[in-house]
C-alpha cells in the first residue's frame, strides 16, 4: 500500500482526491494523510514516518512547496516528492526539478495522469527500499549505487538500522580456491583480481539460486549464507553445483595456467545476525556470528579439493536426501572434542 502526504492549503483537493481515489482507498492500496503547508507537512512526517510519497503544491503560507522540498532532501532521504501546481511554467519546473522533485503535474489536476505519476513514483520508492535492504544483507555481488543510496547511508535513518540484531537459524557454506595463492604470488595484480573475479561470479550465480547470498569476500573465500526453509538442503545443492561449475572451467585464462577448485565447509544451526564493527569509523558489517560460523570455517579446512564436508549434526538431518561418505574424527581449532565429520558426494 502506498501512503501518500498531500500538502495543499486548499482545503477542497482533500475532498476530490478523496473522491476521485475511493475505490483505491477503499481496496487498501492507497493510504491518504494531508497538510494545510509546508511546516504541517513536516509535523505530519514526524507522526506518520512511513510515508513513501509527497503530493505538494509551491504557493502555500508559512512554508511554500520549494521551501518544503529542500527539507525534504535534508530529513528524508528516500522520500519522493510530486509538485502539484497550478504554477506550470518552466521556471518552478526546472527550480522544483534542481530541489529534489521527482514529477510535475500542473493543475487543473488530470487525475488519470495522477493515477499514473502515484504509481511510477511508488515504484521508484520501492525500488530503493529493496536496494538499502540489499546493502544491509550484502545479498548481491555487484551494485551501482546512486545519490538517494548514499545520502540514506549518511543518516540517522542508516543509523537507527545498525542496531536491529537478531537470533537466527541458518546455514553457513565457507567456499575457498584451493592453491590460488600461487597465482597471486607469481602473476601481475591485474590478472589476479579479473581471475579471481571471474570464479567469484560463478559461486555466486549458483549461491543465488538457492536463495542464499554473499555475506563477504575472505580473500580468495566466499562466506555464504541460506536463510528460509530448508537452508541446509539448498546450502547443499548451490555447493554441488558450484564444484560441477568450477571444474568445467578452462585450465587456461589469458595465458595463465591454473586448474581451479574449491573446498568447502557447511555448518548449520543457530547464529546472531547484526551490524559488527565500529560506529566511529561508520565500518560496520552486517554479518552472522557465533560457534556455528566459526566451526564451518574449520570444517573447511579440513577438506580436500572438491570436498564438501559437513559434521554429525548435519548429516543427521540431511542424510536421507544426500549421498554422505564418514571421513572419521578430526581435531578442530577451539574444539575439546574431536568431531566426526562427512563428506557430501556429489
């Protein structure tokens, strides 16, 4: 549903948007709340802070329409506004355009055309909601970030949101390059980088396709985690399907010589997922932490080239529907007891 702010001193617009958009208030997709001004718009916004789009007319007492604008870019950052207007000339239009609006319409108000505005602006609203959920996940490997994205990372909206922490269950896959510290070692940084990007994308495209996402880049490792119905089963299927991947890539890259293969650890269970770093800095990382994490670090390192390895708990739960190999007991850093881990045929 979108909530709407239309700011207008004339009082008889709230009955004809009333009017001519009942059905859509009616079936719940449009929610409207009015203001008489500019400064009235601004104390609404405090009492209705998810607002997603503003209605405004320029000439208005107290604070104007233009005035309203530029406070509007200053307090919120992800707030679209439309200028409605009986001032249509090109002069408001270019002065409203410089200040942040997103749309002009002109008054008498078409209200088809309004209708039309609403919902693009609604949608570009949504958009960059779901892209500031995306940076708070690290959910997708690539990005273009435009100005609206990184003035919201500059707010006290960004700033409130550090500090949604939560316990979760999940599944962790730890995914390294075996040997690639060799071709960084020996081949010029320029290749290096394109090299490893290319396998980074990859793991990525079958991450993704399990609904699981990218929480970061460890060097020439990828930490990745599944959320959601059964996690560990689709944490499972992306890793056999990023070994089948990277084996069917060349030996041979723009004359460099390298076989690529992974290795890769799964742990799953419950985990916290919050922002972890420094506030002064504003380097802050939203991550998962916990005994569960670390132990599928470990348990990648404990595999082999083209392993997957996974220990008792998992193969309990996954045993029915995967092919499993016992590899015996193993010794891990920080653990007391040694753990009987598996590895996942493919």
């Amino acid at each position: 549903m979108a909530k709407i702010l239309v700011v207008d001193d004339e009082t008889d617009l709230e009955i004809l948007i009333r009017q001519k958009f009942r059905k859509k208030i009616r079936e719940g997709e449009y929610e409207f709340v009015f203001a008489i001004n500019g400064r009235h718009a601004l104390e609404q916004l405090q009492l209705h802070p998810n607002v997603d789009l503003v209605l405004s007319d320029i000439n208005m007492p107290e604070m104007d329409g233009l005035t309203l604008l530029t406070r509007l870019n200053e307090q919120h950052t992800i707030l679209k506004s439309v200028i409605v207007s009986a001032y249509g000339d090109m002069d408001n239009i270019r002065t409203a355009m410089n200040r942040g609006a997103f749309d002009f319409v002109t008054k008498p108000v078409n209200f088809e055309d309004l209708e039309l505005t609403i919902d693009k602006t609604y949608r570009h609203v949504l958009q960059l909601k779901q892209t500031m959920q995306a940076i708070k996940e690290n959910n997708i490997l690539k990005m273009y970030v435009d100005e609206t994205v990184l003035n919201f990372m500059g707010s006290r909206e960004f700033e409130s949101s550090l500090i949604a922490n939560e316990t979760i269950e999940a599944t962790i896959a730890f995914i390294d390059i075996c040997s690639f510290t060799t071709i960084s070692e020996n081949e010029p940084p320029d290749m290096v980088v394109k090299l490893l990007n290319n396998y980074f994308d990859v793991m990525v495209t079958e991450i993704i396709a399990q609904g699981g996402y990218v929480d970061k880049f460890i060097g020439d490792a990828i930490m990745a985690v599944f959320r959601g119905d059964y996690h560990l089963d689709r944490a499972i299927d992306a890793c056999l399907a990023v070994i089948v991947r990277v084996e069917s890539l060349p030996a041979i890259s723009d004359h460099v010589s390298f076989k690529p293969n992974v290795s890769i650890g799964i742990n799953s269970g419950e985990m916290i997922s919050g922002n972890i770093g420094s506030a002064s800095l504003r380097r802050l990382d939203y991550t998962v932490i916990g005994d569960v994490v670390n132990t599928a670090q470990r348990l990648q390192s404990a595999a082999q080239p083209g392993q997957i390895i996974i220990e008792e708990n998992a193969y309990q739960q996954i045993k029915e529907s995967f092919t499993c190999r016992k590899v015996g007991e193993v010794s891990l850093k920080n653990k007391l007891k040694a753990l009987t881990i598996y590895e996942v045929v493919n």
